[in-house]
C-alpha cells in the first residue's frame, strides 16, 4: 500500500475506477465496493500519505465487516478528518441484537452522524432492528442538524405497529433527502401526512403481509412524481379478483417494477400494460398455482407478451394462460431485436394450467429464454412458434428443447403430431447460424428449402437426447450444403437395419468441419469407416487406449458383430476433423 503514494494522478484514476468497476454491487440505490480488509487497515491508518485522488475512492464505500472494523474506522476519521469523503457505509451485522451491542449501534451512528457530514447511504442488516432506539436516534440525529444528506436507511424487519411509527417519523425527519421508503399494511392506520411530500424519492416499495390492494398502491405512488423503481412483496395470500375496475393512473416516470408473491393474479397483467408504458426493468416473480387459478385468455396473453418484448430487462417466472399453442403462435415480438432465442418445453401435472415464463439475460444482448408448461402427455416434436415464424430473420441462435424424457421417444415418433418441420425453422431463420435441439424425435426433414435453395449453418448444430430416422439426416443433407459443427449428443438411431453396436450419420452432400460423435455408452474399442464423396475415398480407423489407428475394412466389418466395440459409419462431402466420445474411450480422427 506504501507504493500507491508514488503513483501519479492519472494512474491512480484509472487503477481505481478499474476497482470501483470490478468490485460494484447492485444495491439501490447506493452501491457498496467490497475492499480487503488488510487494505482497509492500511487505508484508514495510513491514508494521509495517500493522494487525495485515492483518498476520495476508498473512503466513498466502506463496509465494515465487524465491530472492530468500525471502531477503527471512526477513530480515523477523528483523528484524520476524512469523514467528508463518505457517501456510503454498511454497519456490522448483528448490532442491536443485545443491550451492549444496541449501545454501540447508537454509539456508531451518532460518530457517523457527526464525522461523516455528506453521508448518503445508512445500511444495516434489516434483522438487526429490533429496537425503535434506532430509530429515536437517527431521527434525534436529523433534528439536531445532521445527516443533512442521508438519502437511504435500512427497512424496518419487525412490522409492529410501534416499530413502523418510529420509522415513519425519522423517514418524516428526512423528507427532503430521502430516496426510497416503504409502505406496510399497517401504514393504512397510521398518519398519512408523513408519508407525503418526498420531492427526491426513487424507490417506493410496499409489504403487504397478505392481500395487496392494486387501488392503494395506485393512490399512493401519486404522491411521489419523481419515483421511478415500484417494489412489491406479497404474503400467502389467494385472490381471484381482477383488481383493475377503477381508473389505473398512468405513471410515465416509472423504469422499474418488481412484484414478489407467491400467486399470479389474473389482473396484473392489464394493470401494468396500462400503468408503466415506459419500463425498463420488469420482474414478477409469483411462483405457484393454485385449484381454481384464473388463467389468461389469448387475447390477453398474446398483448402481454408483446408487451414484454418490449421491456429492456424482465423476468417473469410464471404466467398462467388458457391455451400454450394459440399463445406461442400469436407471440411475435416485432417490438425487440432477437439474435438469440431458448424455448423449453415441460410436462406438468394435469390439475395445473398451462404456463409461460420469459426473461432476458442481462449478461447476454439480444438473448430472450422462454419456458412453456404444457399438460398434453406428448408435445409436438417441433413447435410452431410465432417468435420464429413472424421475427425468425433476426435470429441467429435458436435452442430448443421438447422436454420428451428417452422413454417416451418411441411412443413419441408414432403418435405426436409433427409440428413444423426443422426445414421449416431454417426456412425461417435466413441468418441462423447455430441450433441446439434437446429431447425430441427427428422424423421428417421437410421440404421447404426446396425453393429456398442450399443453406449453410456456419457456427453449430446439434442434437441432444433425441431419436432420429437415419433417413432424416440423409434428407437433410440435400438441403444444407455446409455445417462448421455437427454434433449428436447420446442421441439413438430408429433404424432397423442398425445393429445394437454401429452407428450411421449418412449425409453425403454435405460438407463439415467437424462432426463430434458423443454417446453414454462403454466400450473398449471404436472403430470408424469415413467415406468422402469429393473425393471417392474410404478410410477405416481404430480408436482403442487413448490412441488412433489406420486400420482395414476388414478388421472393421469384424466389428460389426463385436459387442465390446461401437463402429460408426460417417458419408458426406467433405470433413477436416472426426470427434467421438465414449464413456469407455474417446479419440479425434484428421481425415487425409
């Protein structure tokens, strides 16, 4: 740490927005950067030999681990005068627990109060505030002419009524400052007027421990014009009621809503199409059903759907709806860019509705990820969707998964419908460039690119834990002209002239960069006949202890009834590389 004083000015701008960068948490609306606590010795002791740049950066966030932490922090702010640096501090768990460690909680935030005059954030452990002390003390410090700039305060745990009235009063204390503030089902007893008038508040929330009531969150949210994040956390409690039969206010200003209740209600789809026209972040995150759950109708589903699309960032974990087919053919999604699309299809119970959940990645641009609840006992192998059959030009990453467990897929192959053929999908998707499919049957090909002409897929395609007609993949082949990546992953072959120990992927009109052959299967030897159809050639090889071997088409039509050996026959135009994987051996073959 001595060295950091000889570093000039600029560097040290660059080495500590790099920290403050890598070491953020999200905790609005203040954000905390996590420091070792070695350097937080070094710095609070030390720090006058520091640069006022570093100065400024270490002493904007401080989190103090433990009571020891915090002593030794105020008593160098005393002795330095460096309190004025602090915009944020997180206090000690476990404060106000006993009598002793409630004395130094308010020992803590009268130095706080006092030394660290431009403090905008005061956080604690909600389960810390047992006491209405805490609150006496911060609003007893806000009377007496500090924390003329506390902007955030810890939420109240304990909802007694006692409790809630002493926080109202010091977030009263802090109204022209304060940004964010909560509204408990007991606040609806209490005295409005200081829950009024806060012309700086950001973040409104409201606990209700058992039915919420849409009309009073509506009212409430008018009293403060400059809120722009809504959180809502919801009890144990089942309703069926629409809620929207009055007027919604329409709140412009609003970018962020968080609803957290274990039910869905019918309702709240309506209310926030009409309420929040301009989200940015959504997250509903209701969890379960219920018998005799209202659903929504497509009508209804559908312009939601749309709706989210058109939300920066959402996460909506359940959406119960009337008809999943009707709902995923009428969802297109024309308000949002979508390179990257994942749709999971799950067997749920007959006594649940049908459902849908959908959310981004805020991680991954462009990325929506889709999970559809369905009751029918087999799905079809592939869905008509209308994400891909309206928006399909800007997709460029599709997996999907059909959620057929192996024991159904023969079942399945016979009696589901076909759904859309994968021609249909690449037919769609002009600017595909890489498709993952997990547990489905491949029948029929289909001829849809007939007129399209040749397709190359230039990044991946894969098949998972499906069942494929050796005839589809040959169908394919007449189509696609280029894979860069072909894969089958412990996929089985519904061919009957295969036996139980060979393997045919023939596509003899398709070139490939790589083919990786992957199967949960145990065997000591593998043996692979490649014919390339560029070039009339046939080559045999061996795969056995970790090594590769050119070997003869002798020794590998003797494998052919060798049941500690697989043998993997592998057609087409042209390949540079052979990957197989076996739970008893694998190996990578280069073609000459």
């Amino acid at each position: 740490m001595e060295i950091w004083k000889y570093l000039s000015h600029d560097i040290l701008d660059i080495v500590f927005q790099y920290l403050e960068f890598d070491t953020m948490v999200s905790s609005c609306p203040d954000e905390r950067t996590y420091v070792h606590l070695y350097d937080i010795y070094q710095c609070q002791l030390t720090c006058k030999n520091w640069a006022s740049l570093a100065q400024i950066y270490i002493y904007k966030r401080v989190l103090l681990n433990d009571n020891r932490d915090a002593e030794i922090f105020l008593r160098s702010i005393q002795d330095n005068g460096l309190g004025y640096l602090v915009k944020h501090i997180h206090l000690p768990e476990n404060l106000g627990r006993t009598e002793t460690s409630r004395e130094s909680a308010l020992a803590y935030i009268h130095y706080i109060a006092v030394f660290c005059p431009f403090l905008k954030t005061l956080n604690m452990d909600a389960t810390d505030f047992r006491d209405v002390c805490v609150w006496k003390a911060i609003r007893d410090e806000r009377l007496g002419g500090n924390f003329t700039r506390l902007q955030v305060m810890p939420l109240v745990e304990e909802e007694t009524e006692n409790t809630i009235l002493y926080y109202n009063d010091a977030i009263y204390s802090l109204q022209q400052t304060l940004r964010e503030l909560v509204f408990y089902n007991k606040n609806l007893s209490l005295d409005e007027s200081k829950l009024r008038g806060f012309p700086n508040m950001d973040l409104v929330m409201f606990k209700f421990d058992g039915f919420s009531d849409m009309h009073f969150v509506c009212e409430k949210m008018k009293w403060f014009p400059s809120a722009t994040n809504i959180e809502m956390f919801v009890g144990n409690y089942v309703s069926n009621q629409d809620q929207i039969g009055f007027p919604v206010h329409v709140f412009p200003q609003v970018e962020k809503f968080l609803i957290d209740e274990h039910y869905y209600r019918a309702g709240i789809s309506s209310y926030i199409m009409n309420a929040f026209p301009n989200l940015q972040e959504l997250n509903i995150a209701a969890r379960n059903t219920y018998p005799g759950q209202l659903v929504l109708p497509t009508k209804v589903a559908v312009p939601f759907l749309e709706y989210l699309v058109g939300v920066s960032e959402f996460y909506v974990y359940y959406i119960p709806i009337a008809d999943q087919h009707s709902a995923m053919l009428g969802f297109y999604g024309k308000k949002r860019r979508i390179s990257k699309l994942k749709i999971g299809y799950l067997c749920i119970p007959s006594c649940h509705p049908h459902f849908i959940s959908l959310n981004t990645d805020p991680k991954v641009k462009e990325l929506i990820e889709i999970q559809v609840g369905y009751r029918l006992i087999l799905p079809p192998l592939l869905p008509e969707i209308g994400l891909i059959e309206q928006s399909g030009e800007n997709i460029e990453f599709l997996e999907l998964d059909m959620g057929i467990h192996s024991f159904d897929m023969i079942s399945a192959a016979l009696r589901s419908k076909q759904g859309v053929c994968l021609s249909r999908i690449l037919q769609r998707c002009p600017h595909l460039r890489g498709i993952s499919i997990w547990n489905t049957c491949f029948n029929l090909f289909g001829r849809d690119l007939i007129l399209h002409g040749r397709i190359k897929i230039s990044d991946h395609l894969s098949f998972n834990n499906s069942l494929i007609n050796t005839m589809f993949l040959q169908n394919m082949s007449s189509s696609v002209y280029f894979i860069s990546e072909f894969t089958l992953n412990n996929c089985r072959f519904n061919d009957n002239t295969l036996t139980e120990f060979s393997r045919v992927i023939n596509m003899p009109d398709t070139e490939f960069r790589t083919i990786t052959y992957e199967e949960r299967l145990q065997k000591e030897k593998i043996y692979l006949q490649l014919t390339k159809t560029q070039t009339r050639s046939t080559n045999w090889h061996r795969i056995e202890d970790g090594g590769t071997f050119i070997c003869t088409k002798q020794e590998y039509e003797n494998s052919l009834i060798t049941q500690n050996t697989l043998s993997l026959t592998v057609c087409c135009k042209n390949i540079f590389e052979v990957n197989i994987i076996l739970l008893g051996g694998r190996g990578t073959i280069y073609p000459l």
